[in-house]
C-alpha cells in the first residue's frame, strides 16, 4: 500500500469514482468550480494554488482583469470549492517594506514551507521569469529576489528541503508561446542563490506530450517517492492541447525519474475544457491530498477560462504509473 507522507485532511473535497468509470482520474461532478466574472475586477480565474489554512483553505488565484492583464488574488473557502476571491490583487512588499509589485503575475504555485507560504509565479522581469514571495498570513505579502533570469516558468518548490537544500522545478522557455520545454531541477541554500541546475524529464516521443512539459502541482511525498502531476503538450494543426500527466520522482535525488505515465491522465474532452478563451487547456497548478485515505483532488486550469477539479487516490495512480510507465533515455541519464 502507497503512503502519502504528510497531514490528514478529512474535509477534503472529494467524490467516489463514478459508476462505470474506468480512469485513473475523474472530474468533480460539479466542475468548473469557478469562471467568469468572479469579482468586478475579474474576468477570468483559472490556473490557481489551494492549500489548507487553519481548518479551512486558502488559495492563490490567477485572476485575467478585464484590462487583459493577469494579476494574483486571495481567496478563501470552507470546503476547497466554494470560493469567496477578493477583489483586491495581492500588493507586495520587499524585504525593506517597500512596495514591489508586478506588471503581471500568472499561473502561482503554492507551498507550506517551513511554517510559512510561499507562492511562485510567472513575472515581469525583462521577460517572463520566475517570482518569489511569502507570507503568514494571506494578508501581508513578503516578495524575495527572482528566482532567475528570463526566460522561465512553471516553478514549483518541494514542500521540504531534500539533503539540507531548498529544490526547485522550473521549465526554461522563450519570451512567447514556448514551442518547446524540459522540465529541470534546481537547488538552493537559502532561496536567494540557485544552482546546480539537472534536467529532469524531456518532451516525450508519445504525441501528447511530444512538444513541451512543465511541473505542475507541488510534488506529494509518498513512501514510493515524489508523486508530480505535470503538463504535456501536443502541437496539432488546431494549435496546442494541454493534458495531464504523472511522474514519480527519487526521494532523495528528486532529479532521477523512477517512472513517468506512458498515457495521459486527463485531455480536453468536456465542453468547458475543450471551449474558452484558448480551447483544449487542462493544467493542473495544485492538489489537496489526505494522508489517512490516500485521496488526491487534483485543481486544474480548463481553456484558459475556469478552475475544475479531478480526482484519484494514490494506491490507484501508483499502481496505474507502474503497469504503464516508459522512460526516455534523456530523462534522468546524467544522474544514473
């Protein structure tokens, strides 16, 4: 039986497997959970982070304003599905309280971390780069340096350090609708300074996966290693499709692959993925898990347009990850 490493979290959203299902995931019968028009500022809000906050949840949401531009909201909720966003974006302060805000903030991460949170996003910086902040609290917001240069995104940090380093996954891209994308790894002392950087997984030679990937959710320690839901994208004559994808990495050397799903887990298939503002998007950014069930509720982006949920539980998916795993050779071959 697969462990999840971590707290029990028995309110949870979660449904049983429909009659008949045969997935390995499954979406909330109640999907999308959140859309249009959110708040009077807010257009669209996909693409956002959840956690669990003093018996309830808080999120960090990607917010699309009706000026075009996106921007990063609190949110609240009970149940992880009822959603209350601010209408205020989030406003930054450097380490000297001076107002540090972005241009532009999209697709946050969101990670408990020695006893704080901490967000990563894409930003501004002479091009998209990865962004760092923290906070107690969800009402005063702490920016740090920019993780790196331009260009990069889908950064998503462990949720503890691994041989006394703070880790990193991120996705080095260019300045626009990257065509491609390997997802590397990164370590750091004190998360200012990042180095010894390993790539981790390549776009596969499966078709869904054959143009680009990028980390998704916080990684999940479990006793087989760390569970890492991620993105893959297929570049068709329609343009790009976002699926889901799953990959156990190394507990120890989280650079080293140990298997990595053949399939999808998830594609564009329901009306409110395959249709939006940018069609055929599934892009998972967060999880809620439960260490006594091994249940997984995995939030996930849909066309650029809205937030879904998905289920599954970790016996299952490990089980699944392993009937139907491959590996490239490029994926850990410098770490063998």
């Amino acid at each position: 039986m697969v462990k999840i490493i971590g707290r029990e979290l028995p309110n949870m959203p979660w449904e049983d497997v429909p009659a008949g299902c045969t997935d390995v995931m499954w979406r909330h019968s109640g999907n999308p959970i959140m859309g249009w028009n959110e708040t009077h500022s807010c257009a669209r809000v996909y693409n956002s982070a959840v956690i669990p906050y003093k018996g309830g949840f808080k999120g960090i949401f990607r917010a699309d304003h009706k000026d075009g531009i996106p921007r990063l909201h609190v949110g609240s909720s009970l149940d992880g599905l009822k959603w209350e966003i601010e209408d205020k974006v989030i406003e930054w302060r450097d380490e000297q309280g001076r107002e540090y805000n972005p241009g532009y903030a999209y697709d946050p991460r969101l990670v408990e971390l020695d006893a704080k949170y901490y967000i990563v996003w894409c930003t501004d910086f002479g091009g998209p780069t990865l962004g760092l902040g923290v906070t107690e609290d969800f009402e005063h917001f702490t920016r740090l340096e920019n993780v790196f240069i331009p260009f990069n995104r889908n950064g998503v940090l462990f949720p503890r350090k691994i041989n006394g380093k703070y880790m990193m996954l991120s996705r080095p891209s260019d300045s626009g609708h990257t065509p491609f994308g390997d997802i590397f790894i990164s370590e750091s002392p004190d998360l200012t300074y990042w180095g010894r950087h390993r790539r981790v997984m390549t776009s596969g030679d499966t078709w869904w996966q054959g143009k680009k990937i990028g980390a998704g959710a916080v990684p999940i320690e479990t006793s087989e290693g760390w569970l890492l839901f991620y993105h893959g994208v297929n570049g068709t004559c329609n343009g790009f499709v976002y699926s889901i994808g799953a990959a156990l990495l190394d507990l120890d050397n989280p650079a080293k692959v140990l298997y990595r799903t053949r399939d999808y887990l998830m594609t564009p298939q329901m009306p409110y993925e395959v249709s939006g503002f940018v069609p055929n998007v599934t892009f998972p950014c967060a999880t809620l898990q439960d260490a006594a069930t091994g249940r997984i509720a995995v939030y996930y982006g849909a066309a650029d347009t809205c937030l879904g949920v998905a289920y599954t539980d970790v016996d299952r998916l490990v089980k699944y990850m392993k009937d139907n795993s491959y590996l490239l050779a490029t994926d850990d071959e410098e770490f063998r």
